[in-house]
C-alpha cells in the first residue's frame, strides 16, 4: 500500500460502533485475552524527514485504551493510550533508524510483560512493561490519519510503502517473527 501519494491517505478497521441504547448490542472490540499480541510489517519509506513524526498503525481517539506504532526521527515507537483518555505512553522506540528506499521488517510482540521490536527479524530493543493491553474498542487506521482527526505533532500519513501487515493475539517469538518474515518476503 502506497501512502506517500496523497495526505491523509490511510486504511481504517472499522472497529468501533456504539453499542444499541435501548439493548447494549452492537459494540465490537479488538481483544487480547492472553494480553499479548504481535503486530509486524515491512516498511519503506521514500520522502521521510527523520525530522518528522509518521503513524505506520494505531488508533487516535475516543476515551478507550489504544496503540499505536509510528516513526519518531526515522525509528520505531510502540506507544499505549491509557483507557483512562490520558496521554500516551511511549513504551520502546528501536535503535535502527529507517532510510529512504530501503526495505526493513519491523515486528513488536508484547508477553504481557515484555515488549521487544524486531528488524529484519532480530531483536533491535526490548522493555518490560507494566502496563496492560486491554481490549480495544476504537478504529483502527495504518499508513495514516483521517484528515478530520488531529494528527498532533506529527504528519497525516506514512511517507512510503506498507507491505504485509500482520497482527495477532499471540506474542510471537523470535524464530516465529523470522518465519514471518520469510513468509512475507
């Protein structure tokens, strides 16, 4: 998926709808029961700044826990939104900073205790994390924001390619990301 062509330019999940008012049915959520999950990607950037903020897959609103991944200064952060509609948390950012043109595998797993980012299937960064994954009850965009929504201090879309996105309830490990990513490739 190319997102540098237009602003704005995203996929959304449609994961939020209100439940009924008269009968509480309707509402959908993004569940981890294990509290653990991976999220992976290959990623190529082609105008990135290293100077600017770009969302890669998250969610932006509403007053429910979330995630979010994005590139800060050309590498990988893993945020958390707190449920309680707080500021998010930046719980790991990856030593390996992108460049321009270049293909890299990125995955984050979380145990429910541990996150660690993956490059091109080894482990880049780890940090032990208390904070849960509770379930996720907002849309869902990759490669970028909705112009409608605040896009903060970074820019409305991923400045490039997105390539096989993959997200699962289930922390991956190592040698399960390396098997991804050959699968992918």
């Amino acid at each position: 998926m190319d997102f540098s062509g237009l602003e704005g330019s995203h996929v959304e999940f449609d994961i939020c709808c209100y439940a009924h008012p008269d009968t509480g049915e309707g509402e959908k959520l993004v569940t981890f029961p294990n509290d653990t999950f991976t999220i992976a990607a290959w990623l190529k950037t082609s105008t990135m700044l290293t100077s600017n903020i770009y969302p890669i897959f998250g969610g932006w609103y509403g007053s429910v826990q979330s995630m979010k991944m994005r590139l800060n200064n050309g590498a990988v952060d893993f945020l958390l939104y707190p449920s309680n509609n707080g500021n998010p948390i930046t719980l790991l950012t990856s030593s390996f900073v992108l460049s321009n043109d270049e293909w890299a595998h990125v995955a984050i797993t979380f145990s429910g205790s541990q996150a660690v980012i993956y490059i091109d299937g080894e482990e880049d960064n780890f940090a032990d994390i208390v904070m849960p994954v509770e379930d996720i009850a907002n849309d869902y965009f990759v490669g970028g924001i909705p112009s409608q929504h605040s896009a903060g201090p970074g820019e409305h879309s991923f400045p490039g390619l997105i390539d096989e996105f993959f997200m699962s309830e289930n922390a991956l490990s190592k040698s399960e990301v390396q098997q991804l990513m050959a699968l992918e490739y």
